[in-house]
C-alpha cells in the first residue's frame, strides 16, 4: 500500500521517467484460460452482483475481478479490460499485482518460521541487521520484529518519500536490494516515538522491508524461498508469481492510472516501486488468492492456532484500521457492522483487497481491479465506492 502518495508528486516524477529504454517486465497481455467449472448462474445474488460490475466498469474501472463466497457458494464475475491496447478482456484467471496484499503473505510465512522455532517474534531486529541500518533510523534500535509485522515501530514509511520515487522511478525496472532501499529511511523522522506495548500503530511499508531483511539475516537464505514454499506452492497458487524473483507471465494485466488528472489513463504497468522486497510485488488472480484466504481463516492449513491467535491481535490506526501481526481489520464506516479481515493493496496501475468477514458467516470478499487509486482522481472513489458497494451487500444479508 502507497500511503499519503500526492497525485502532483507522481506526475513530476512520472514524467522524469518516460523515456526509460529498460525491457518491460509487463510485456504487452495475452488472454487467460478460466479451466474451473463456474457455477455462479445459480448464485442467488449472481444478477446483483453482475449488475454491481458493469456499473463500475461503466463509470471507467479499466479491469475489475472479484471472488465471493458464502452459504450459497462461490460466485466469481469480471469486467472490463486487462489491456485495452489489445483488447484482452480482464478475467478471474487473469493475473495482476496484488500490492500490499503481498505483506500478508509474507507474514504468514514469517509465522511458519516462528513455529519451528527459526523465529522469535520478540527479537529486537538490531540482533539481526547491520549496525549501519539501526543507527540511522529512528527507531530501530527499539524494534522488534513483532513491531515490524504489526507497524507499531513507527519507523518512516520510505513509499511517503519524494526522493525514493524518483530512484525507484527513474530505474523503472531495477531489482533493489534491501539495504539499497532502506537508505530512504535513513535520518528521516519517525512516525511517533518508540512506546512499549502500544496501542496504536501506524502504517510503514519500511517495516516489511525490515523483515525481510531479517528474515534473511535469519534464515542465511533469500525470503522468496519461504514464500514460495511455505505459502505459494503449499496452497497451490499455481498462478501465483513474486515480481523480481520470478518471470512474469503473459497473461498478466496491464496497470493504468490517470496520470495527468484529466479523465484519460495511462499505462503505468512498468513503473516497479521496489518490488520483490516483502511490501508488495506478488502477482496473482482472485481464484489464487481465493485459495490462500481459505487456507488461512477457513481451513486454517497455514499457521497453527496460536499463529492465528497472534495475528488476529489487533491495535489501532486511524488511517488505514485496525493493524493485526500481517493483517490488516477494515471497514469500520461499513454500516452493517461487520468488519473485513485481511489485506488491501495499492500500487501505480494496480489496487485490490481480500478479506473474510469473521462475523458474517466467515465469508470472503477479493477484488483485483487494474488501476492505481493513490493519486487523488476520480476513478480512486469509483473504486473505492466499488469496493464499498461490494463489501455492504456481502455483508448485508
């Protein structure tokens, strides 16, 4: 998730870029192949739900793909496009980045580890990273890696920070490393001071950065294995990829974003803000990640019960709701009461969200839509009201 990203920022910065000659990751996208037998004709809401999606494709969402299920069963449904370039249509198979969403993930692979003892969550992360990275953050020396899965560190938030966009950004397809990427913390002020056992947190992409970075320190191995094999190929997400560690396939969407504020979007699908680096950069489809939320709140296959109990510890953050150890508790102005757990993300071209509803029957809402809602233009409420619109029905009944 990009935090406190001003639209006016990205468009200098954008435009710094543009002639970058660097080979695409995302090339131009090839039609997907849905082989799953699809029942949602017979989902009782399948005409609400429909209707609901050609609304938001009509008020300009590029590609939009949810997943729902419910007592009745799993309804999926698609709109729109996944490049408008070329006319591929946006489908549930059709791969696109889930952005922050990548960080819950990556925390239940972290939890794994805690569980086979590889792990302590109350580990200060100063045991683990080099003295450079501690003495020039604020904050760090206090932090443990609890803290950085819970954002309750208040270590700067480098996607808030001008100067790591135009890095990033004038190297569009650069595979960072870690400590590249943690110099964009370095003698910035924290979020709030350090506090022991906090009950407020505050949101900071840094922290995941952090524990990758420990994790490795850790493990002596490249976290993209422990994704990989404690989460990606243990549930089955064979249409699953982590950008910078893995090719990307030719079915994967396009992003788009309203560059100039002026109703026309723009293809913004090769502008990588440091993916690969725990905070955001896996690429998936709704079915996927349909397949990793039951594995996690349902089936509960992923982590033990503890695990899950740790995670499902919440403190508060104004801004983006309640933050769990990797999770995020969303929805508070839902009028139905019912709150969303799970994980947003937002990137440029891209935006997404999947949660299960705990106090509704434990149904799950996943939506992938191919168009980044950071800056401040019309189409960031179009999603979002989509997103809300969605949210309410599931709940609501």
């Amino acid at each position: 998730m990009l935090n406190k990203l001003k639209l006016a920022t990205v468009i200098g910065i954008l435009l710094l870029t543009s002639n970058s000659c660097k080979k695409a990751m995302v090339e131009k996208s090839e039609p997907c192949n849905l082989s799953i037998n699809d029942s949602s004709l017979n989902h009782p809401k399948n005409a609400l739900f429909t209707q609901l999606l050609l609304k938001y494709k009509k008020l300009g969402l590029p590609g939009i793909a949810i997943v729902i299920e419910d007592e009745n069963g799993v309804w999926m449904g698609s709109a729109g496009k996944a490049d408008i370039k070329e006319g591929v249509d946006f489908k549930p198979c059709t791969v696109a980045k889930v952005a922050s969403i990548t960080k819950m993930m990556f925390a239940a692979a972290v939890m794994q580890l805690r569980e086979q003892g590889i792990v302590n969550l109350d580990d200060k992360i100063s045991k683990w990273l080099d003295k450079e990275i501690i003495d020039n953050i604020e904050n760090a020396e206090h932090t443990t890696i609890r803290d950085l899965l819970q954002h309750s560190s208040g270590i700067f938030d480098i996607i808030t920070d001008s100067e790591f966009y135009l890095a990033v950004l004038n190297n569009p397809n650069k595979k960072w490393e870690g400590k590249e990427l943690a110099k964009f913390a370095y003698g910035k002020p924290a979020l709030f001071k350090y506090v022991e056992n906090p009950t407020k947190g505050a949101y900071s992409n840094t922290n995941t950065l952090l524990l990758t970075m420990c994790i490795e320190s850790i493990t002596g191995k490249n976290h993209n294995e422990f994704m990989r094999n404690l989460v990606i190929n243990k549930v089955g997400m064979s249409n699953t990829y982590y950008q910078a560690h893995d090719k990307l396939p030719a079915d994967a969407a396009q992003g788009y974003f309203d560059l100039y504020n002026n109703g026309t979007i723009v293809n913004v699908s090769n502008l990588v803000t440091g993916s690969g680096n725990g905070y955001g950069g896996i690429y998936s489809n709704v079915l996927d990640l349909h397949k990793f939320m039951r594995a996690l709140f349902i089936e509960k296959t992923l982590v033990n019960q503890a695990s899950f109990e740790i995670m499902n510890t919440f403190i508060d953050d104004d801004e983006n709701g309640d933050l769990g150890v990797g999770l995020l508790r969303q929805g508070k102005k839902n009028p139905s009461g019912h709150l969303g757990v799970g994980h947003s993300g937002r990137d440029l071209g891209y935006s997404g969200g999947a949660h299960y509803f705990p106090t509704k029957n434990n149904r799950i809402f996943i939506n992938l839509v191919n168009y980044g809602t950071n800056g401040d233009t019309k189409l960031r409420k179009v999603f979002y009201d989509m997103r809300d619109e969605f949210a309410f029905e599931i709940s609501n009944y």
